[in-house]
C-alpha cells in the first residue's frame, strides 16, 4: 500500500480549489463587513462600537500577517533547513500585507472616535501633541505599510521565481538581505502597536509594549502555521512534505512563545505595579474593574496556563490533530487579548462582547484569508527550488 501512495504525485498546488477558497472567503467576508455596518447603523451607539471592533479585528490579522512575515525572515536569517516545507505558507500570509494595509483604511474614519489625540484642541494642550497628531499618523502609516508590503512581496517573489529557476543564489541574496529586513521589522511593529494601540490612552506609556503585541504575533503565526498545514492535508495537499517532524517543531515554537508572551505580560504589569505610579496604574485599574479583571484572569489560564499544560509533553505536539486543536485555541485567546486590550478604552463599563465585535472580526478574518488564498492560489505550497528542500523533507527530530 505504501508503494502506492509513493507512486501517487503530491499535490502541492490548490489548482480550482484556491480560485474557489479565495471567491468564497471573501463573499463570507464582504457579508460579515455588510452585516457589522447595517448593525452599527441600527443600533445606538452603534458606530463608536463598531469602530473599537474594527481595530480589534485589524490589530488581530495584521499580527498574523506581520508574524508570517517574522518567521519568513527568520528562516533566511538564520538559514533554517527544517523550515523549508511551511516556510510558503508563510510566505503567502505575508505575501498578503498590502492588502492587510488597504483593510486598516476604514480606521481613518473612526480616528475621532478612537483616540483622544484625534479631536480637535489634542495637540495644542499635550506634551505628545508633535507626534500624536493625525497628519503625523498618516504619515507613519503609510511607511510602515510600504516597508511590510516591500519585504513580504520580495521573499514571495524570491521564493516563487526560484521554483522556477532553481537558481541556487536566490537564497543567498534573500539571507543578506534577511538582516537589515528584521531590523526594520522589529522598528516598524514596534512603533506600528504605540500608534495603533498603545496611543488609545495617550497618557499612558509602556516602553515594553512593542514587544508585546510581537509576542502576540509570534504566537499567533506559529498556531497559523500547524493549524493550515493540517487543513491542507485534510483536504488532500502536502501529504507526504509535512511530516510528524515538522508539526513537532511547530509544537515547540508554539510553546516556547507562549511562555514567552506570558513573560512579557507579566513583566508589563509586576514592573508598573511595583512602581505604583498613578500615571501607569490608572491603565491597569481600568482593566481590573467592571468584568475585565476577569477577562484578563481568562487570559492567564486560556493563553498560558491551559496551552502550556497541553503542549508540556512530546506527545501532543507529535499528533497533528491534537497540535490543530490547541493551535485554534491559542488563536481565539490571541483574539480575547487583543479585546482586553483595546476595548477598556470603548466599552469600560463592560467587559461583554456585542455582536459586533464578532461580525467584525469574522469579517476581516475571512478577508484575510481570501488574500492569501489568492495569493497561492495557483503557486506550489511547498518552496519546490530550494536547494534545502530535500533536507527539509528527509528532516528528523533528534
């Protein structure tokens, strides 16, 4: 049986399945979006709810698509051979940015709503008025969505011209460039997650917050990762290039950053806490009363305790099923966080979603993925001229 299935070519390409995918994930999503502005429209105080969910779902698949991008440029930074087999799935996420960046446009008619710098008399009264304002805002916007757009459709460009070519040198150019690329990465994050969410209380500062919302996204590419992989080969594609061995080190990456971001969060807090300064604790008070003290209590146990427990041993991070589970999870925590985080700021009186928040989010995540279903819709899943691929394939644990 096994010499069949051997003589049997994989299908590494989505062929009329991905013309499919994308069509109707971004019907579901154009839906989703048309749903949420009728809501708003019929609800009282329905379009300052809406906009806070908006950013919610915006934050949440721009860290998924900046995370892709972060394991691209990891693979070629430190010339990772195990990688090779996920690293498209990737590449196609990240190879989605500039059209994440055209999904944050609607912010731009919510900036009043959403932030105080916003409105009008902001700058002339504050100390960050030269920064925050909303020209300046634009202005910074549009270069990070320039520099992600670039280096997201340079390494899927790379990737893809080297399927063709088989052109060794390709991965040598892109490892060169993988240094300086991560540099501007980690800058622009940072400075992406002040603006878009830090600056929703302009009179509260975290200089760790950058690191954060990258730990966020870290976490939330690798529970992407394995949880694609596993619906692709459940329906039929790379079957026999992702292995066991590949799902177990996605399982360990998966961990490593959950303990990672849960360092970061309570370092946040014990270090602001400590210090006891009404100009830092006023932004955990808010988010200990009225029902958000037990949202975050919710994510102490569903985004670390829980995946930590459940990924501890060899075991599940060997069984692609129980892998996909605890990933899908970790990926609706990762949304609870970013919820935590922003709507204080809407909604402090109550910790309840609305049912927009979650059209909203279903919108934008379905959007997403009709992206990258397009952009691999007729492309291999696997990097087929990488001259590591075959490493990638025979790849084995220790």
């Amino acid at each position: 049986m096994s010499h069949v299935l051997e003589a049997v070519p994989e299908q590494r390409r989505l062929g009329p399945l991905g013309a499919r995918l994308w069509r109707g994930a971004a019907l579901a999503g154009a839906g989703a979006i048309a749903v949420s502005l009728v809501l708003a429209a019929a609800t009282p105080g329905g379009w300052h709810r809406f906009f806070f969910a908006y950013l919610i779902a915006f934050a949440y698949v721009l860290s998924l698509a900046l995370g892709a991008l972060y394991f691209v440029l990891l693979h070629h930074l430190t010339n990772s051979g195990w990688s090779v087999v996920v690293r498209r799935i990737a590449e196609t996420f990240a190879g989605a940015l500039p059209f994440v960046a055209v999904l944050g446009l609607p912010l731009l008619f919510g900036l009043g709503a959403l932030y105080p710098w916003a409105r009008a008399g902001f700058a002339a009264g504050h100390a960050n008025g030269a920064y925050l304002n909303v020209a300046f805002f634009v202005v910074r916007w549009v270069v990070y969505a320039l520099v992600w757009g670039l280096m997201g459709t340079y390494y899927l460009k790379g990737s893809l011209s080297q399927d063709v070519s088989g052109d060794a040198s390709r991965s040598l150019t892109m490892r060169r460039w993988s240094a300086p690329a991560m540099i501007a990465f980690a800058v622009t994050l940072s400075f992406a997650a002040f603006d878009l969410l830090m600056s929703l209380d302009p009179a509260w500062f975290s200089t760790i917050f950058g690191v954060y919302y990258f730990a966020g996204a870290a976490v939330g590419v690798y529970a992407l990762l394995p949880l694609t992989a596993f619906l692709l080969q459940r329906a039929g594609f790379v079957r026999r290039s992702i292995t066991v061995e590949h799902y177990h080190d996605l399982g360990k990456l998966l961990f490593g950053f959950i303990v990672f971001w849960a360092y970061i969060a309570f370092s946040q807090y014990m270090l602001q806490w400590y210090a006891n300064l009404p100009e830092e604790t006023h932004w955990f008070a808010a988010r200990q009363q009225h029902g958000w003290g037990w949202l975050g209590l919710t994510l102490v146990f569903g985004h670390f305790l829980l995946p930590f427990a459940a990924l501890l041993s060899r075991r599940p991070k060997r069984n692609p099923r129980v892998l996909a589970a605890a990933a899908a999870w970790v990926l609706l925590m990762h949304w609870v966080d970013l919820y935590w985080l922003v709507m204080p700021a809407g909604s402090p009186e109550s910790a309840w979603p609305h049912v927009i928040d979650l059209t909203v989010s279903v919108g934008l995540v379905a959007l997403l993925l009709a992206a990258a279903a397009f952009v691999g819709r007729d492309r291999a899943l696997v990097p087929e001229g990488d001259p590591r691929l075959a490493e990638s394939l025979a790849f084995e644990n220790a």
